[in-house]
C-alpha cells in the first residue's frame, strides 16, 4: 500500500515522542518524582504508533506496554505525566494514560487479560448502537495465555464484533521465554481456532505493522469481525524497573538493540531522503521541549485530598 | 381515593416482568447470558424475552463467564445498560476478578460517574445440586468497595429492586434464590420502585429481632409464628439489600427488643452476619440484653444430597432455638 508522506513523517514523529516519554518516565521514576512502580515499553513503539495514526480518536484502545498507545492516540502529554504522578487535573473529564473516554481509552487491568473482555464489550456497544468506532487491544505474549482472552476472542468472533487484538510478542512474560509457554512457533496460530484471521509481523517494523493494522482495522469497521495480529518485538528494559534481568543474556539484549524500531525507521527515512538529518534535530528538539513543559505543568499540580480519592463512592 | 390493583405473581415472573418492562423503557437496555434466549434461562426467568425483544437485544453466550461480566463492563463504559445472568451464583467465582475487581473497583479508579451493569445470578440450597451450584456467595461480594447487592425474598421486593437496579448508575450483584423461583406473592400492576439500602419489617415483634434476608426471610417468619404460641413475639427484619445496608432499620429494631439473631443460608464464618454483628456492638452495644447469635450455614462446601444439605444449613428450628437461648 501506498503511505502518504505526511502519514510516514506523522509515524516517525509519534516514534520519538513515545521513545521520549518513556526515556522521561524513567528519569522521573529514578529521581522519585512519582513512586508507583513502572513498566516501561521502549523497543514496543512501532505497532502502538501505526495504530494510534489509524484509529479515529473516538475508536476504542486497550493500551499495551508502556504508555505508548495513550501518546499514540494523541491524549495530551500533560495528561499522561499528570495520571503517572497522580496528580489531580484541571479539567472536568477524567483523562490519563489508561482512562481517556474521549480518546476510546477505558482502563486497563492489573491482572493480566482480564481487561480483554471489557473491550470486547465495547465493541458490542458499537455494533449494538450501530455507530463505526472500531476497537483494538493490545496485551502481549504473557497475557495471550489467560483465560479471558480465550473467552473473550471467542465471543468476539461468534458475535463478528469490530475489534483488532494485536499480541505484543516481546518474548518473555516477566522471565518466562515464549519458548516455554507456547507449543508453538506463532501465537497468531490461534486466530484459525477462533475463525479469525491471524497475521504475523515484524513488530519492529513501523511500516508494516501499519499496513496490516490498517487492513485489519478496516475490515472491522467495515462488518467483517475480528482480526489477530501477533507483533514480534523485544522489550529493551526489565520487566519493571530494577529488574535483575538474571533471565536473559546480556547479547541477546544488545542484538535487538540493533533491530529497534525508532533506530531502523530513522535510518530507512534518511536513506530515503524523506528526513534529513537537521529534520531529525529539530524534531527531537521540539519534542524534548513539549515533554519538559508537560512535565513542569504536572508537576506544579495538586495531588488530590483523600475525600477526592473517594468521592465517586456512593454506598 | 384509587384503588391500587394487585396481581399474584411468582418470584421468577417478577423478575421477569422487571427485565421486560425495563427493555421496553429504554432501548439501551441489553439482556444476555447462557441460555437466556431460546432455552428462556436455566431457571425459566426470561423466557418470552428473546421473542418480544429479539436476538440483537437477548443473546446466548457461549459458556464464558469471564467474557459476560467483561464485556457488560465494557457495553456499560459506551452507552449500553447490560443486565446479564450467571446461571448459578457459585460460577461467579469463575469470572471473580471481573465481578470484585473489575466492575467493583472501576468506578472509582477512573472517576467514572456510571458504570450501569445488573449481575443477575441464582444462588442457594436447592435440594442437593453439590458445593458450586448451592453457593451463596454475598460475603464475598459486600467485601468489594463498589458492588451494590440485592437479596429480594419476595415477588414484589424482587421486581421492584431489579427495577431499581437496572436503572441505576451503578453495578449491581442481584442474587435470586433458587427456591423462591416458583413462591407466589402480590405485586401491583402499576409500575413501582423498591429503593436500595431500606430494610424490610416482614413482621413486627417486641421480644427479639431476626435480622434476615432471601429464602431465610420464610423460614424465620416460620420460626416467628411457632414463637408466637409460646408467647415470645420475634420482628423479622428483611434487609432486602447488604451494600447499601439499612442499619438504622437493624439498630432500631435491636433497641426495641434488645436480643439480636442473624439469619443467613451462607456460612457462618466471615459471613454477612459477622459484619451486621460488628455493627450492632459498635452502635447499640448498651440496647443489648443479651449476646447476639448467628445463626448460619456449617462451613463446609454443601454436599450432593438434599439429606445431608439440610443438615447443614439453617432450618426453622434452629432460629427458634438461637431466638430462645436469648431469653
């Protein structure tokens, strides 16, 4: 297919912006601006922006890894630091890197794949309500193995509802390789069971994964039910941060250091001559400075008092 | 002066008609679960609803209890009002983390004003159907900061909270006992409300109050009457829900009468009575004569024989006798 020019500069700048916030995160956790513990997704960037350039801000997202998906689907950065420092915000509707009803993002669980049906369920309310907003959800390789997600893909292709479930495969769940918690060599092996189509893509590769989410997205919107997408990537951090990493070698680490999609896509704009190399400066100077001034904003928040905490409570 | 007309309908008609009035009010109103559509429930609640409202609003589900309580979340956070069923209310321990974490906790976690979702699942002994199929699960249910949970005993409480609950903003845990499915009782033919969090007096009394709810509401009205001839007068107090609780409607009723006996079919430890118990010696510590006294389920997983279930679970004998040691 065919990508625009703008669409391909829009991916690279969304694949530094999520690069960015991730690298700030980290800094912030480390410094102890915020204490919650942290899981961050660098190396995860290209799928979460391929589909966040494609949805349509009301379309329904179950962000993955990282905060990658709530950057990609354009909520504003100033929210995400705020939610990650749990600082209260100013507006009236609540919006943070997991919760944004305006831009489709409903919540996430802390339990693994249990929030899989909850966007299922969402895509019957289109469905139901006959309106075209599509719903996509990550989770990764670990999470394909839960209960919820079966039934919920299941369900989800009985009832030919508008969704994509894109599988993150980054290789481990925490310390458990693919290897030992699947039998076989793709996830995406498991679509034909449910009658779905599966894919499989290089989850490094921003351009593809464009094109198939594109595809699948479109399939959905348009009647055609579910679609899986395994993604195969590698996460470039611990499982969360101060992970020993006793689990994986230190070369294997730095081989897919080489393959990282902020990295390659780079390199393959500049080859092209689509960026050059002052582009690349100015926009990772432009976006460095939007991240500081959202930082300085969430930070000059007020946390909120603990009647505020519970005051949606009505029993 | 009108003159209120009345109808005899069954507990399991009751709830049904609250389904169906409730569908036809408002069209966002979804209805579905295992069997509920062309099998009309496993219990016979909704049947007919497939026929009125049709297949885009009554849907089977596969078994996947999991994916029914996720996606009722789901369908409520964009604009629809599912009420669903687990068929048996010991199955919500398959789906537990949708039902405490998920739909307990979201509200408040995301500050979202509305998340309309009615659980509707049987519950209780039943005549031997073995540990999952007889649980009664509401212990475990009002430990969540987020869920409501109805325990209707009779046709009109059960139509008019189902009612309540469909149209509120926030999930419900709606439990039917099984038993009471075929109980007749009088409901109006025009539409009403029960509120959450009132209490029910199903029987007034000076010398003891029994603080009940659900099928265990008839067996110690039962105890109440044979009471009664040997001139000891028991209020029966209905709860009728455990999250909101009425406790000014238990503290009232225990300064009366000074004696306290909760009754429930679940079992004892860590129990709903514990909790009403803990209140009580908190709040009207001084208005009691006398210790309270549960009276409640043994703690073993109820077993596969009507015989053996009896003999675990509270019968009227032993509300008469809990009622008398307090004398």
């Amino acid at each position: 297919m065919e990508i625009p020019k703008e669409k391909l500069l829009e991916l690279y700048q969304k694949l530094v912006t999520c690069r960015k916030v991730d690298d700030k995160l980290y800094e912030l956790n480390t410094t102890g601006v915020f204490s919650g513990w942290l899981h961050l997704g660098a190396g995860q960037e290209a799928m979460p922006v391929a589909v966040g350039s494609i949805l349509h801000k009301d379309d329904y997202l179950k962000p993955g890894r990282g905060e990658h998906c709530a950057v990609a689907k354009g909520i504003p950065l100033k929210s995400i630091f705020a939610s990650m420092m749990m600082k209260k915000l100013e507006t009236e509707k609540p919006e943070s890197a997991i919760y944004a009803p305006e831009y489709g993002l409903l919540g996430i669980s802390g339990s693994l794949g249990e929030d899989i049906p909850i966007y299922v369920g969402a895509a019957l309310s289109s469905k139901q309500l006959g309106t075209d907003r599509a719903t996509v959800c990550f989770f990764g390789d670990g999470t394909a193995n839960r209960g919820p997600v079966h039934e919920a893909m299941n369900l989800a292709a009985v009832w030919k509802l508008p969704i994509v479930f894109i599988c993150e495969n980054n290789q481990y769940a925490i310390s458990m390789h693919v290897s030992g918690a699947f039998a076989v060599a793709d996830i995406a092996d498991r679509a034909a069971g449910y009658g779905m189509p599966g894919i499989v893509v290089d989850g490094n590769d921003v351009v593809a994964c464009y094109e198939v989410a594109y595809n699948a997205i479109n399939i959905a919107r348009e009647g055609g039910g579910p679609s899986f997408i395994e993604a195969k990537t590698y996460r470039l951090r611990g499982h969360w941060e101060g992970d020993p990493e006793y689990y994986r070698p230190k070369e294997e680490i730095e081989e897919w250091k080489k393959k990282e999609p902020l990295k390659r896509y780079t390199e393959e704009l500049l080859e092209l001559g689509i960026l050059t190399a002052e582009d690349v400066e100015r926009c990772d100077a432009e976006i460095t400075a939007e991240i500081e001034e959202a930082v300085k904003y969430a930070e000059s928040l007020p946390s909120p008092s603990l009647e505020e905490l519970t005051e949606t409570l009505r029993l | 002066m009108t003159t209120t007309e009345k109808t005899e309908l069954t507990y399991r008609w009751a709830i049904n008609h609250a389904i169906a009035e409730e569908m036809r009010r408002d069209p966002t109103v979804i209805f579905y679960g295992e069997d509920v559509g062309k099998h009309g429930g496993n219990f016979g609640v909704s049947r007919a609803l497939l026929d009125e409202f049709g297949e885009q609003r009554v849907l089977d589900t596969p078994i996947s209890e999991q994916a029914i309580i996720g996606t009722a979340l789901g369908a409520a956070l964009t604009g629809l009002r599912p009420v669903v069923e687990i068929m048996f209310a010991g199955f919500l321990c398959t789906c537990f983390d949708g039902i405490f974490m998920k739909l307990g906790t979201w509200q408040q976690r995301y500050h979202c004003a509305s998340l309309p979702v009615v659980v509707r699942a049987p519950m209780g002994a039943a005549g031997g159907a073995g540990a999952e199929h007889s649980f009664s699960p509401e212990a475990l249910l009002i430990h969540s900061p987020g869920l409501k949970v109805a325990v209707p005993s009779t046709p009109y409480d059960a139509k008019g909270l189902l009612k309540t609950a469909i149209r509120g903003d926030d999930p419900v845990i709606y439990l039917e006992h099984i038993l009471l499915y075929t109980r007749k009782g009088t409901v109006p033919s025009e539409e009403y409300l029960v509120p959450f969090g009132q209490a029910d007096i199903k029987r007034e009394g000076k010398d003891a109050t029994i603080v009940t709810y659900s099928a265990m509401v008839f067996k110690a009205l039962a105890a109440a009457e044979q009471l009664s001839q040997e001139g000891i007068e028991a209020e029966v107090v209905d709860l009728r829900t455990l999250v909101p609780l009425d406790e000014e409607a238990i503290l009232n009723s225990v300064k009366k009468t000074g004696k306290l006996v909760i009754v429930h079919e679940a079992m004892e430890r860590g129990g709903v009575a514990g909790e009403i118990t803990a209140i009580v010696a908190d709040k009207a510590f001084d208005y009691l004569d006398a210790p309270i006294k549960r009276v409640a389920a043994l703690n073993v997983p109820l077993p596969h024989s009507a015989k053996l279930e009896a003999m675990c679970i509270p019968q009227e004998k032993n509300i008469v006798e809990a009622v008398k040691s307090l004398l």
